[in-house]
C-alpha cells in the first residue's frame, strides 16, 4: 500500500484569502514546479476559483500545461522570459513573458510582434532581470509596447530586519519611477513585509501551500505512510543500514513505507520523528530509499500507519531536520504516493 499525500484545497484557498486580505494590490499565484509539488491540475483550478485571474511559472513550457489546465481567460505570466524556441509555445498558450534581458526584448518584438509582455528589472538579487544601466537604455523603447507589468524579486524577504529588504524597495522605486505600467515586487514575504512593498500585484508562492514565512498559513499538505512491519528489537541490536542505531532498552519498530525515493531526504534521519496518533515517535537509524524505521514502543495502540506531515508538524518541521526549506521539502515529495485531495 502507498502512502498517501492529502492535500487540503480548502486550506489553500483560506491561505490565499488571508494574503490577500493583507495585500494593499491585486494577489496573484505562482504555481511554478507543479504547483510546488502539490500538483497544479488541481491547485491552480481551486485558486481561479477563488478568484485568482493571474498566475506564474517559471518556464514557457509550464504556462503551456497550465493555459491547458485553466482555460482561456486567466493571465499566465513565465519569470524566465522569453527564450530561444518559446515564441510558438508564448503565441500559442497567450503566455506572457517577463523579459529579462535586451536580447529577450528583442527576440520576443521580432518573433512576436505586439505579443504582450511585462519586465522583469534586478534590483540588487543579481538572479534574472535587467540591471539599472541596461533598463535606462530601454526604458523608453519598452514602454512605448505598454507592458503588462514591471516587476522585481527580493533576495531576503524571509527576514523582515534584513537591510536588503528597504535598500531593493529603493532601487525597484528609482527603476520604476514615473512609469505607468503595473508594478510587482512582493512575494509571500513581500506582503508580510507591509503595504510599501505591495504596489500593484503579489506573487504569493509558498504562503499559499502553508509555508514560512507565511507563520500563520493553515497546513495544506498531509502525509500518512502506512506500517508495513512491526518487530522487538533487543538491548545490543540495531537499526537500518550501516548500523547507526543500536538500542539500548527493548524497543518496538516500526519499519514504515516510504524513504528518500519519496523526498524523506536522509538528511533528516538523525532529527526526524513521525507521529503515531498524539505519540511522537523517534526515526531510527539511516533513512532508505523505501523504508524507515520508527521507535513506536510508546504509541498506546500498534500503529497501522503514521504521520509525517500534518496537524503535529509541518514542512518547516521537515524541512529543519533536514536543514532546509519548506520550498524544497514540498518541491521533493515523490511521485510515488497516493494524492488525495480535499475541501476542493
Ligand atoms: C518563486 C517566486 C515567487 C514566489 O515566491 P514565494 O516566496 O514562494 O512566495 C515570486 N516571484 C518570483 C520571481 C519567484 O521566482
């Protein structure tokens, strides 16, 4: 038996409400990767639902799954611009790219003449985007087009103190002064940030799947994996592979379906715990590519499955042990798992 992902549409639509209630401009949807692994055939259609009209990936090829997925109408915007090859997929999908460089700028008026198309300017992340000197020599030929947006990304929104944040508000001001165009700064952590970072529209991503920096998100995804095995292990025995947990009392196993292979990174093993019922149950040992090993001698009833991610811990829970970010723990969960999904 699988595992099974529940990922609770209900939750992600309240997330999406209460980012929204808190942004000053209109609030769109970055569903890039899939929806961050929750998978965009469901999320994206729950979100338009709500009253999304637009949306972001990353690359052309997934605005052309997702324009297949919602229909004409909603507005689906590619942060990687216009490359080489795209023009058919952008004309096709009614994409539209954020331009991100004056090679992509031109590409995209000489393959598609009067496409529409926003900007992306780099205000300091020196990630995608036209820097300050190349936007200057642009500027007024871009704006002759109308674009649909000019926008910028913050590098350290997470962390509200960061000098980062108002030292690329002021950049992003002095690129976008006097423009008429709508403009876009904030991400989940942008609108958190307060009202100066809102300008026109929000690119929520992970707030809405019930992340950091979002720290009043409702969960959006669950995670039960069933117990294949229980067994009593001795004082002296040990656990998994290379032997790195040997038990020092007797204690009840349970050896439980899903491993590395399903985005249970090893990394996690020696801070990991699953929940059985109310009872926090420790990992042991190494994590495999199917296979865990779980110390459930505490659990009041033998467990027919347990819980990695829930209503006792969240992505960022999983994500600490690991090291890491809620981004990337949902971004990695596998394709092996059974998908339920609620509240849609
Ligand atoms: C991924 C991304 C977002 C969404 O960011 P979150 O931190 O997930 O809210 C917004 N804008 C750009 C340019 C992105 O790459």
């Amino acid at each position: 038996m699988q595992p099974t992902l529940t990922i609770d549409l209900a939750a992600l639509k309240t997330n999406w409400r209460d980012l929204d209630r808190q942004n000053t401009g209109e609030t769109a949807a970055v569903v890039k990767a899939n929806a961050y692994g929750l998978g965009a055939d469901r999320v994206a259609p729950a979100l338009a639902e709500e009253g999304v009209r637009k949306f972001f990936v990353a690359l052309a090829e997934e605005g052309v799954a997702l324009r297949r997925i919602l229909g004409p109408g909603p507005e689906i915007s590619v942060f990687s611009g216009h490359m080489p090859g795209d023009a058919e997929l952008i004309r096709e999908a009614d994409l539209v790219p954020m331009l991100n460089s004056i090679d992509q700028m031109l590409m995209h008026v000489e393959t598609l003449p009067g496409h529409p198309f926003g900007v992306q300017l780099d205000s300091g992340m020196n990630r995608l985007g036209m820097e300050p000197a190349e936007w200057a020599a642009l500027r007024e030929i871009a704006l002759a087009q109308k674009p649909r947006l000019v926008m910028s990304h913050l590098a350290c929104a997470d962390e509200p103190a960061h000098e980062m944040n108002p030292r690329q508000l002021q950049s992003f001001r002095e690129m976008a002064a006097g423009l008429e165009a709508p403009l876009s700064l904030a991400a989940t952590g942008g609108i958190l940030l307060g009202p100066e970072y809102h300008f026109d529209l929000a690119r929520p991503g992970i707030g809405l799947y019930g992340g950091l920096p979002f720290i009043d998100a409702q969960p959006v995804a669950y995670l039960d994996v069933p117990v294949i095995q229980v067994r009593e292990v001795a004082p002296g025995e040990s656990v998994g592979y290379g032997n790195t947990w040997v038990a020092k009392r007797p204690t009840r196993v349970a050896t439980i379906a899903a491993g590395y292979a399903d985005g249970v990174l090893r990394g996690m093993g020696p801070e990991l715990y699953a929940f059985a019922g109310e009872t926090r149950c420790k990992v042991l040992g190494r994590i495999s590519m199917d296979l865990i090993g779980v110390d459930v001698t505490e659990a009041e009833t033998l467990p027919d499955h347990v819980e990695l991610l829930g209503r006792h811990q969240s992505i960022d829970t999983l994500a600490d042990a690991a090291g890491s970010i809620g981004y990337e723990i949902l971004t990695a969960l596998g394709a092996r798992y059974a998908r339920r999904y609620t509240g849609g």
